[in-house]
C-alpha cells in the first residue's frame, strides 16, 4: 500500500472538510424542518409560560396576602378576574365596531343627499383652479356606492374569518390552560427543570 503524498492529504483533509460541512449542512436544514412542523406547538407553550410569568408574581402577591388561601384559589381567581376583563373588552370593542358601522351604513343615505352642500367650498375652489371638468358629487356619489356594495360582499369573508378564528380560540384555550398549570405547579416544574438540568 502506497503512502499518500503531501498534495494527496491535503486534497483529503480539505474533501474531508467539504464532506463534513454538507453533512452539517443537510443535518440543520432536516433540524430547522422539525422545528417548523413543531412552531405551533413551541410557540404556544412559549406564550403559556409568558402569560405563566406575567401572571405570577400578581399571585404570589395575592397568595401572600391572603395567607389562609390555597394557592390555586389564588390562581383561579387571578385568572377568573383576567378572562373577565378580557372579554369585557372584546365585547365592547365588538359593540363599539358594529355600532359604528351600523350607523354609518345608515348615515350613507343622508350623505349622499348633503353632498353637492358639503362639497360646494371643494368645488368651488377646484373650479378657481381651472379644474372644472373635476365633479366631485359624482366621484363622491361613485364612492358610496362602491363602499356600500363592498361592505355587502365583506360579509361572506367576514363570517369565514369568523370560523376559522375557532381553531385560533382553541389554541388559546390550550394556551390558558397550559398557562394556569405552570402558575400552579411553578415550584415542581422549576425543580424538574433543575433536575433535568
């Protein structure tokens, strides 16, 4: 068996080299695809244990303070009094939202009688320009038109958007749930964690 020469190791060792870094680089690419299949998941424990972690300290405070409470009541009523606030403001963001667009679907008659008055100054000053052929009661009237007739074909995707928000509001109900059982058992989980450290 012949030895290699020196230009033969060094074409070895740099192949060697080559062969390693796409053997590397084919191992992140598959790494980086399993952490993708996984996101969802990650990142729904990832948004439990911050809600976990901005919620605790609010009941080792309320724990604490009541010293004769049991720590899961604390964290019941931590939770009870956030999903309450939650959902006040969604109702009322919702309500606020429809009562608003409800009134402007209602007003869209009344403006397209006021508007040749409204638009008059405009007008006026675009005629002063020599913008004349510019008939700003028509384009506004085109206007309404065109945003009534779309806010009628908004609904159908509006109402898809709404079935399909539910698979959203089950991760988040995930999310709570994971969320609470980490506000719960912390000390358990961080001496797991220690341990498995």
């Amino acid at each position: 068996m012949a030895l290699l020469t020196d230009r033969q190791r060094r074409w070895l060792n740099a192949l060697l080299v080559l062969g390693t870094a796409a053997v590397g680089a084919v191992v992140l690419r598959d790494l980086a695809e399993i952490f993708f299949g996984f996101g969802d998941i990650i990142l729904v424990f990832f948004l439990a244990w911050l809600l976990a972690f901005i919620l605790s300290p609010i009941v080792n405070l309320l724990d604490r303070g009541l010293p004769r409470l049991p720590r899961v009541v604390a964290v019941v009523i931590v939770y009870a009094f956030l999903l309450a606030v939650v959902t006040f403001a969604v109702v009322l963001f919702a309500n606020a939202l429809y009562t608003s667009t409800r009134d402007f679907l209602a007003s869209i008659p009344t403006l397209s009688t006021r508007l040749p008055e409204i638009l008059a100054p405009w007008q006026g000053r675009l005629d002063s320009l020599g913008l004349g052929q510019v008939d700003l009661v028509r384009q506004a009237n085109v206007f309404l038109a065109n945003l009534s007739s779309y806010g009628t074909q908004a609904i159908g995707p509006l109402q898809q958007l709404a079935v399909a928000s539910l698979g959203t509001l089950g991760n988040v109900l995930i999310l709570l749930i994971l969320s609470l059982y980490m506000v719960v058992d912390s000390e358990r989980i961080l001496s797991f964690l220690f341990r498995l450290v």
